[in-house]
C-alpha cells in the first residue's frame, strides 16, 4: 500500500500529470487505437473486467506518453504498480480522458500494461454517466504506438464481483450512490496486474465497430473525447482511531497500527466496530488471511443511530446501531489477501462483521486510503476568540470531502454536483485554496447540461434529469463570481448564450404585474420549507403559482449581475434591458408584497407569510430602501419561528445569502453571533457540518461550510473590487473580536491582514497586498488607499 502511495504522490508532483505536451492533437484527429471489451459479455451490463498487454521497450525511456479512458471506470497498473484512477466524471460527449507519462514505471525490456475496467449497469450511481462498457489507450506517437488497444490485447471478465444492493429501500432515505461490491476470493484471478502473470487462457479483446474519436468529430454519438482539465485525485493513508465496540471476539487497539492482528474462531460470527474520529472519504482495504468461506461484511456510516433511528450526539454508540451502505469479502484460505472496493467509502463508523466456517480467519490489517481533490489550504484565519478555530477546521473538513472529480453535495449519499451548494463550494475553493480548476469544469459541466428550454440542469453530470430553475439562476451567478475573481474573458464569454437563454426563460414567465407566474420543474429554495407526503416536493416557498416574493426577488439578483457580464463584454443594449427589467420586478415585489403594518415583505401579495428568505434577497437587489434594510434585517433575525408574527428562518444553505446580506446592510459585525448553529453542530459531535438542523440525512453538506468563505470576505473583510480581482477591497467586521488575522490566496500573490480594534472604536493592523495590486481599506465609513506591499495601516 505504501508502494501505491508513492506512486500517486509523484504523479501529483508532475511526472505523471498533465505537463507533457503530446505530439500529435488528439484532440481533433481521430485516434488509431480502438475501442475495446470482452468478446461475449454484453455491454451494457454490470461487469468487472481485466485488461492486459505485455511490450517490449528496448531501454528505459524518458518520456513514454499514453492517453487513456474507459467507461465507466478504470484503474490502470503499470508492472504490477497503480499509476492511475479516472476517467474524470463527465458526460458521453464531453468524456474524459488522461494523458500520461509511463515513463518513470518502465524498464528496459518487457513491460506488462494492466487495466481494470467496470460497469455497474443498473447499479451504477446517479453522478456516473455511460454509453458502454469500453476501454482505450492511446499512444501519442510512433514510439509508443504499440501499446494501443486492439485484439492484442487479452481480456478476462471476473467472476468474483457481484453487486450489493445499497439503494433507498435498504436505507430508507434518498440515497444515490449505487451498489457496493462483493467479491469472491476464490475466483478472483489474484496477480493479474502482474508481471508473468498467466493469461494464456484469456481471450483476444473485441474492436468496437465505430472510431475512436474526440469530441466534434464523426457522424454518430458514443464518446466525445476532451483531456482531462483537473488534476488527478489526493490519496493518502489514513487510519482508524479507535475501537468502540467488539461482540463475541477480542480486538487489541494495535489491530488500527496494523500490530497486531485478530483471529476470529471457526464458527463464529463477531462484530467490530470502528471509529475513524472523523469522517473522511477512503478505499478501506482489508487484509486477511486463511478463513476460506468466512463472510467479512464492512459496514459504513456516519453516524450510528438509535431505535427510533436518531443520530443524536455522533460520539455516543450506547444503544445504537450501525445501518449503512455494505461491502461483502469472501475469504479462500490463502494468506493476505486483500479487498479494496472499486469506489472510495465515506464513513466516520466503519463496522466489520466476521461469519467464519469450519476454519478460523486472521483480520492482518485495515487501512483507508483518502481520495480527495488534491486541494491545498493556503489561507488562513485566526482570531481573538480561539473557538472560532474548531469551525474553520471542521468547514474546511466539510469543503474537502465534498470535492472529488466533481464537486459534491455530500459524499455519503449523493455525490451529485448542485449548482446551489457548488455556487458556495467555488468561493470556498478560491478563497481557501486558490485552485479555480474545479469551479471551472462545474461551470462548464452545467453549461453541456442544458435543454431545449434554455435551463440548465441542477445537478450534472447526472443520469436522472432533473431541473431546479432557481439554480439555473445560480449558474449564471457563479459565472459572476468567477469573473469577479479571475481574469478568464474568453470563457466567461464563451458562457453567454447559455445565461441569456436562463435569463429568457425567467423572463417569459412573469405575469402583468411583475413577479413571476405559474412555474413547473421543481423551484427549490431552502429546506426551510419541508418536504410534504401531499406534495411530493420540499423546499418551495409559497407563491409558487399566484407570485412569489422570493422567486421574483433572486431572478432580479441575477438580473443585475448578468447585466454586469454583458456589458462587460459590450453589449450594452441588452445590459441594461436586465438592468431596467430587475429594477422593474423590484418595485412590482415592494409594491405587491410589502406589508406596512409588519414593516415586512411577505412572500406572496396576500401577505399571509413572511420569511428571511425574501427580505434577505430584497436587501441584497435594492427592493427595499438602502435606509431600511439593517432594520429590515434586524427584525427578521428577531422574529419568531412559529406563531402569529412568524417568519420562515433561513436553514444552513439559505444563511450563505443571511451572511452576504448583513455585510452589504453593513451589519457585518452581527456574523460571529449567527454561528450558533455551527457551534451547536460541534456540539453534538458532529466532525463535518449537516445538510439541515437535526434531525438531518447527511452529516457532510458542502453549503454548510460557507463561514470559511464569511471569516476571510466579511471578518477579514477581504472582497475583489473590480473584475478578475485586479483591485481589492477591504473592510473588515469584527464584531467582538479584539483581534483577527487572515491570509488569502491571490492570482499575484497573497492578500494578509492584521487587524486590531482599539478602546475607542478604531482600528490599527497592517495589510500586504501583491506586487502591483492596490485597493482600499474601508472603516466604519473611513477610506484608506492601500498599495502593493506591507502598509501599517490606521483609522
């Protein structure tokens, strides 16, 4: 396992990764090498497969570059060596591929090529597309043109997978990852991936009959190859913390170091359950030995739940019980054989279950192996107020395990990337790590995932449709976002036609009076409204037919940030059409839904309910008077849950825009005591933050993390002041902080501040800005120039 790490490692160092430029553009040629798969099984179908090829290299090259992808996984060995995992998640027509440099695993003479290809046919999840079951690797030049894929190669369907059933029946809640995986150790052909290895009784792979091509070209669908544009995923060792609970067998905690190994008696069925401390995203890996026949069932979840199915504090295991997604290992007798499922596990809780036969099984060693997007935490914040820092530690947690080749909304149940918690998730990337990659590939995931009626779809890739208008919205927002904050015109121009298309579809259904009419699809705002068995649908706000508030509100708040873009891009005309038309559905918003006796907006003109969610939006488009709105939002905050003078709270995801309203209200010293919520979390043992207040599905919620990106954009007060961040802005809010420190990543550098607030209400600190950037720094209604370099800075 330690080999395999390494192996990764380099590759994220370079020698492996997308550096090499190829000699040939495959990206507009059609490849010589073919398609590939077994000869007799179909191809549509749940399959595990094994591909193998053995060349002949007269000396260790310095560069030997392939370009490899399979549908609808695969994990490439070189010599008997792991070098690669993909293809990234993608749809058919914009299907990955992944350029690499072999080199560094070649040796003069033979070398074996091995592949592990999969298709979870029906059970595959929702996030993983698929045309077929196929495999490709193409040379890049005459050098390494012998390791294409053709009928040399041998292919070997194994016998020893077959699917576990994890699906919404089993678990009683939407769940969406698939099936997990059992394996047979008595078929399995183990060695395969070696070198000298027996294949002679393998067959000849069959050619598919169309070409191999990339994307644009040809005259029918299956894949449209592009290169991949992300880096290849983390992975590194992790191991678990501590055994909780042993039935009917005995487990010394050095079992966790890999020290001491346990022996489960003939006959017996025993029970471990393990805690990792934290959650995480791992491949586990069991090794065991002897045992044949024994049954190890892994069990994984997040947190373990009580009779009455509650999770309740995440660090209690007294009268609870583990119900989670199941992985099944089926042991031959041979010593140290080890199980590794084909997708990485999410789990806090990982539980082993041992049923052994007529022989004893030895449990060597479990280990995990995190995968992750290889982020990496440049920024920084710290502060007078010490817990503050459980909560930057736990968000960043959160951030990082709902980020893989696509960002996710949880990586439990899920894994599907939504335009509203990707939104969050982007800013969280840039501010934190810096890396706009992944934001860049969601964008233009949900710009191919548009239809007929100009939408894009609120979730993609995905295999179920599904459309949520309101992220549609959203969408255009985050193209807003990424161009306040990079300088990347010819992408974000490239964007346009797909946000006047969004922006057509609002715009067509809005009624006489100026909020929106009747909408289908599925108009999601904030759980704050549940989900009902009578409507079949959760969190709308009322007003969904007859004008709502809300929905009219955020079409305008997208309105006006579309209008940034295309004037930007000079096109004025319809820049301001957006503007007048956002400004126009304000004033029919205020005009209908504004209640004076509550000094409220209600959500619908029968001024009936009242919510956040709609004087949140009317703070940040305008709707309201600028002299009104930190009394607007005061009174909100205020207000009941429930009871005659109710007001809808906004839950987890919704306070993201509570957040950016108060500081635009300039009551961004109130934010530090808006996290109760997420000290409430910790509180109850929680290691990542939840989609929803308890009781909650999923304990990892991508949206939930949104305080990193307010302790740098509000407490730090750090924001761009013009597009592609070419000027800053800094206004800090420290609410009852003494003192606050932050650092953030900057396309030319780094931004860092250190501010302290005086006895007499001031504030003294010193900024550092990147070479050649200048801003401002903004106090309490003071202004001071800031120039590139360290400044002590005093107002």
């Amino acid at each position: 396992m330690k080999r395999i790490l390494i192996v990764l490692l380099v590759w994220l160092t370079g020698s492996l990764g997308f550096s090499q430029t190829p000699a040939t553009n495959w990206t507009n040629t059609y490849w010589t090498a073919h398609w590939i798969l077994h000869p007799t099984a179909p191809a549509r179908q749940y399959g595990i497969y094994h591909f193998r090829k053995t060349i002949d290299v007269p000396q260790k090259p310095a560069r030997f570059i392939v370009h490899v992808s399979a549908d609808n996984r695969y994990r490439l060995f070189v010599n008997g060596k792991a070098v690669a995992l993909g293809p990234a998640r993608s749809d058919t027509q914009n299907w990955n591929y992944e350029t690499l440099n072999l080199a560094p695993f070649l040796q003069a003479g033979p070398n074996t090529l091995a592949a592990q290809v999969w298709n979870m046919g029906e059970g595959a999840p929702v996030a993983q597309m698929t045309y077929q079951t196929g495999f490709v690797l193409q040379g890049d030049s005459d050098a390494e043109k012998q390791v294409n894929t053709d009928a040399s190669w041998k292919v070997y369907k194994n016998p020893a997978y077959s699917p576990i059933k994890n699906d919404i029946a089993k678990l009683q809640t939407y769940i969406v990852m698939g099936d997990g995986d059992r394996v047979d150790a008595a078929q399995y052909p183990w060695g395969w991936e070696q070198p000298g290895f027996d294949d002679r009784t393998w067959v000849g792979a069959k050619l598919l009959s169309f070409p191999t091509k990339p994307r644009g070209l040809g005259s029918d669908g299956n894949w449209g190859l592009v290169p991949r544009q992300i880096p290849m995923m983390e992975e590194q060792m992790v191991r678990l913390a501590a055994v909780r609970r042993v039935e009917n067998g005995k487990m010394e905690p050095g079992f966790l170091q890999g020290k001491a190994p346990v022996r489960v008696k003939a006959n017996t069925k025993a029970t471990f359950l393990l805690d990792q401390g934290t959650l995480t995203n791992a491949y586990p890996e069991l090794t065991v030995s002897g045992g044949r026949g024994a049954v190890v069932t892994l069990s994984y979840a997040e947190a373990l739940v009580d009779a009455k199915n509650q999770k309740g504090n995440r660090n209690d295991i007294d009268g609870r019980t583990l119900r989670g997604f199941d992985d099944q290992f089926v042991a031959d007798g041979t010593a140290r054989r080890t199980f590794r499922p084909l997708w990485f596990r999410t789990y806090r809780y990982l539980q082993l279950t041992v049923e052994t036969k007529d022989d004893a099984l030895v449990l060597d060693d479990l280990v995990g192996q995190f995968s992750g997007y290889p982020f990496e935490q440049k920024a920084q914040f710290a502060s007078s107020d010490t817990t503050l820092k459980a909560i930057w530690d736990v968000g960043w947690r959160t951030a990082r395990l709902c980020a893989g080749e696509t960002y996710f909304d949880c990586p439990y149940y899920e894994q599907l990337q939504y335009v509203g918690d990707t939104r969050i998730q982007s800013l969280i990337s840039l501010y934190v790590a810096g890396d706009d990659r992944l934001m860049r590939k969601a964008i233009l995931d949900y710009d191919h995932s548009r239809f007929n009626e100009g939408l894009t779809q609120s979730r993609y890739p995905s295999a179920d449709f599904q459309v949520i208008p309101t992220f549609s919205l959203f969408w255009v927002c985050m193209i807003h976002d990424y161009w306040m904050h990079r300088t990347d015109d010819a992408f974000v121009k490239s964007m346009l036609p797909g946000i006047l298309g969004v922006l057509d579809w609002h715009e067509q259904r809005l009624t006489k009076v100026g909020l929106n009419g009747p909408m289908n699809w599925w108009n999601f705002v904030d759980w704050a409204w549940p989900w009902t068995q009578e409507s079949r649908i959760g969190g709308i706000p009322p007003g969904l037919n007859e004008g709502s508030s809300t929905l009219t509100l955020q079409q305008a708040y997208t309105y006006f940030r579309a209008a940034d873009l295309l004037a930007h891009f000079g096109k004025n005309e319809q820049a301001e059409h957006y503007r007048d038309l956002g400004r126009r559905l304000n004033k029919a918003v205020y005009s209908e839904c504004w209640d004076a006796g509550r000094g409220l907006l209600a959500d619908t003109p029968a001024k009936k309910t009242f919510s956040q969610h709609a004087n949140i939006l009317a703070v940040l488009t305008d709707a309201v008077p600028t002299a009104q709105q930190a009394a607007l939002l005061q009174k909100t905050m205020a207000a009941p849950a429930s009871g005659p003078t109710a007001v809808t709270q906004a839950t987890f995801y919704f306070k993201f825009y509570l957040f950016e309203a108060l500081k635009k209200a300039g009551l961004g010293d109130q934010f530090i005591d808006q996290l109760k919520p997420w000290r409430n979390m910790l509180a109850m043992g929680l290691t990542t933050f939840a989609e929803n207040p308890e009781p909650t599905r999923s304990d990892c919620h991508a949206w939930s993390a949104s305080p990193l990106y307010e302790f740098l954009s509000v407490t730090c007060g750090i924001r761009p002041a013009e597009p592609g961040f070419r000027t800053v802005r800094i206004e800090p809010f420290l609410g009852n902080l003494k003192t606050v420190n932050g650092q953030v990543p900057h396309p030319s550098g780094t931004i860092a501040v250190q501010f302290a607030r005086t006895e007499t209400g001031g504030l003294n600190g010193t900024v550092t800005l990147p070479a050649k950037l200048t801003g401002t720094l903004r106090w309490k209604g003071k202004t001071l120039p800031l120039k590139a370099g360290t400044q002590t800075v005093s107002l």
